[in-house]
C-alpha cells in the first residue's frame, strides 16, 4: 500500500484532478481529513469513500489547535496508514513529479531500492500570469516554475518526504516524520544521501530534482488565490496568507511540462470519476461556489486591492544566484541575533 496523508477545506474543484494523477503513478489509498468546509468537499470526498476511492474522515476545527496537526495526529493510528508500506503527507496542490523512467513510484523505488525515505523538494509554479479561476486542469494551466536552481526565496524550496512505513516514524509530520532512527537511509531529489537535515529546507546551489521534484501549485490564479486568503493556512490559524506569501512564490522563470506525461492517464482517470453522476453535480457545484465567492471577495476593500496589486505586481523576479546567497546568510543572521537577544532576556 502507497498512502498519502491529507487535509482539505473547500479544495472540491481541484480533488478529481489530484487523486486521479497520483493513482495514475501509483498510490493506492488516500486518507483524507476535512474542515469547516463550505463549497461541498466534504460531500465529494464522503461519495469517493462510498465509491471506494478514498478514505474521508471530518475533523472539525476545535479551539485554537491546528487542524492539521490533529488531522497528522489522527492519522497514525489510522488502520489503513498502519498497514501502509509508504507514507506520503501532502496537500491537494502538490504533486509528486518523478523523473526518472516512466515516472512512476516503482521508478523511483527502483533508483533508489535501499532507502528508507525521500525527501523531495518543492517546485513552486507560478501563477502563469493567468488572473482568471477556470475549471481545467492545474498540470496543464501552470507550466512555469521557478528555476532549479535556487536558494532564496526560502519558502520556495521546502521539502516533503515520501518514506516507508516503519516504527520509528509512526509519528508523522507536515513535511517529514517527527521522529526516525539514525541508522535509516534517506536521499535528497537527486539521490544524494541526506541523513541529517535542519529545517524543512536542503541548502545546496547546484540543480535540483534529478529524481524527482513535488510540483507546487501554491498559488493558482489570482482569482482563486483569493479563496486561499480567505481560508488561512491549515498549520498556522493566525498567519495570514497575504502579498507577500504571493511574491515569495510567484516564479514563473523555467517552463517545465514534465508532468503532462501523465495527462492523459489522469484525464482518462478523471473521466471514470465524473461518470458518477453524484460526483459529476458536486463538483459542478463546487465550481459554482468558487466563482460566487470570488465574485463576493472582489466587493470588500481588502481583497479588492489585494487582487489589484498582485495584477500589478506581475511575476516575481528571480534574484543572481550571489544575491541569493547574500539574502540567506542575512537571514540566519538576523535569527542568530533573535535568538541571542531571546536568551538575554530569560536570563535577566
């Protein structure tokens, strides 16, 4: 069993594309939780659990917790995680992209047999300059992408982890498991063994994903974006998603259409799904919701200038790989100094 681990809120026009490219690599089950959701998700992932697609399981928000941290929390002593031979936590806009072979998950096991687990880091596509929500295909909207090369912005190179189901990391994470043992093999995108990481990025100038990459849709058109802001983050209730989440992410350098390999695979498997004549209406519907509430969005100030700014913004530029490096050691800096004067002040 190939597994990844999810949480939703009003993604329902986005679920039937995902799920049907990663059974088309080949992941197996799906174990998802839902929240406070409003544009029907919770209806289409309870029909794919009838259906036997997925496994949905509700996980409204209480109190200040993070959904998602309950969601992980949950999950491990979930049957279906336990008895998982590969674990894969990820959200409804990233897609694990393989390299090499066919771009299957049997490739990559088969690139790297010994390894315990991959850490994969992100590809951030751009926003393509396209301003309009419109229900087609994210893989074959956003085809630009940051370059692979990079090191700065930050946020634009995280990792996620595919890894095997072992005790050690029963405990899972958003973007690795909270706990493994010292003796197991893990290798970065290009193969390279990465036994110990700090943080959720790999710091390294030469180019990336030779492997594999996650193709990070983070952004989607302005439109949509908007939606995002209006939900917040899943992990960090009282962080706004805001200009600046679009700046550090908009990068639009490369042009990369590696994953429509697998298009017609996933259009074929989206097909099969909207022959269900119930997932065929919530998803029209959740089209509908989306487009409503982007249109009720655009009537408050705030996301009104929100919109027009990032139309003006247009695509993030991609600083000289030097300025890059600048920008990262100043940062480690500046939360030296942080830390030094947090110090400081327990200590009086």
């Amino acid at each position: 069993m190939r597994t990844i681990v999810t949480t939703m809120r009003n993604e329902a026009p986005f679920i039937l594309e995902w799920i049907a490219y990663h059974r088309a690599i080949g992941f197996t089950d799906f174990v998802i939780f839902s929240n406070d959701c409003d544009d029907g998700t919770d209806l289409m992932l309870d029909r794919l659990q009838q259906m036997g697609i997925v496994t949905h399981i509700p996980n409204p928000r209480r109190g200040k917790k993070p959904v998602q941290w309950t969601a992980l929390k949950r999950a491990a002593n979930h049957p279906v995680v336990k008895k998982s031979d590969w674990i894969f936590v990820a959200d409804v806009d990233e897609f694990l992209n393989i390299h090499v072979g066919a771009g299957r998950l049997d490739d990559l096991f088969a690139a790297c047999p010994a390894v315990d687990g991959f850490r994969l880091s992100w590809r951030m596509f751009g926003a393509n300059r396209r301003s309009r929500f419109e229900d087609q295909p994210v893989m074959r909207q956003f085809t630009a992408a940051a370059p692979d090369r990079l090191i700065w912005p930050w946020r634009a190179v995280q990792f996620k982890s595919l890894y095997r189901n072992t005790a050690p990391m029963r405990k899972l994470g958003v973007h690795e498991p909270q706990s493994h043992s010292t003796a197991q093999i893990w290798v970065d995108d290009n193969g390279k063994v990465t036994n110990s990481v700090q943080g959720t990025v790999m710091i390294h100038t030469g180019s990336r994903y030779g492997l594999a990459q996650i193709n990070h849709y983070a952004l989607g058109a302005a439109e949509s974006f908007l939606v995002k802001c209006d939900r917040g983050k899943p992990n960090h209730s009282d962080q706004s998603i805001d200009l600046a989440y679009w700046l550090d992410r908009n990068l639009n350098e490369a042009e990369d259409t590696s994953i429509l390999r697998h298009a017609d695979a996933t259009a074929a498997g989206m097909a099969e799904l909207l022959a269900d004549p119930v997932i065929a209406e919530l998803h029209a519907g959740s089209v509908r919701w989306r487009k409503a509430r982007i249109a009720a969005l655009l009537l408050q100030s705030d996301y009104f200038y929100l919109f027009a700014r990032i139309m003006q913004a247009g695509p993030t530029m991609t600083l000289p790989l030097e300025d890059q490096q600048i920008l990262l050691q100043r940062l480690y800096m500046m939360r030296r100094a942080q830390m030094q004067a947090k110090a400081g002040d327990q200590t009086t």
